[in-house]
C-alpha cells in the first residue's frame, strides 16, 4: 500500500482503514486540507468540536457513564495528580 497512492480517489470512496494514508498522500501534494472534515467524511477517528475543551466534552457525553461525565471532576483530578487532562480522557 506504501507504493500506491490515493491522491486522486475521491474521499466517499476510501475506507476508513486507509483514511491516515488518504491524508499523508493529500500532504504530500497539497499544503492546506481539512483533516476534520476528511475524517467526518471518511468515518474514521472523528471527535466534534472546535477546540481541545469541546472535543473532551464530546467525548465525555459520548463515552462517560452518567456519574463520570462531570468534566471539571475530570480535569481537576487529573491535575492534581500532575497528569495532562487530554491524557486522562484519553486513556
């Protein structure tokens, strides 16, 4: 797959275990892409959300049971464990 490139498929028909290589090969010939709307297109490894602080919310809402999707518990826990946030949502 490393040898063939996917430049010139349009998007609606990669899948999304090739959506990476899509992106690395537009890299390679173009200097601005959308990656989010790449992804949302594709279906792959998308989380909504404009900065780092939605995107954790999205995920909480999404992923969190209901007694965990208090977001400031899960910052202020991380924090005081001196561990990066995103890390915590993360994992």
């Amino acid at each position: 797959m490393e040898k063939i490139t996917l430049e010139n498929t349009p998007v609606q028909n990669i899948p999304g275990r090739y959506g990476w290589k899509y992106i690395d090969d537009l890299k390679k010939i173009k200097k601005d892409i959308n990656i989010p709307e790449i992804q949302k297109k594709i279906g792959f490894f998308y989380i909504p959300g404009e900065t780092e602080l939605e995107r954790q919310k999205n995920m909480i809402d999404k992923y969190a049971g209901t007694a965990f999707r208090d977001q400031k518990m899960w910052i202020e826990e991380s924090i005081s464990e001196s561990v990066d946030p995103s890390f915590v949502l993360c994992v």
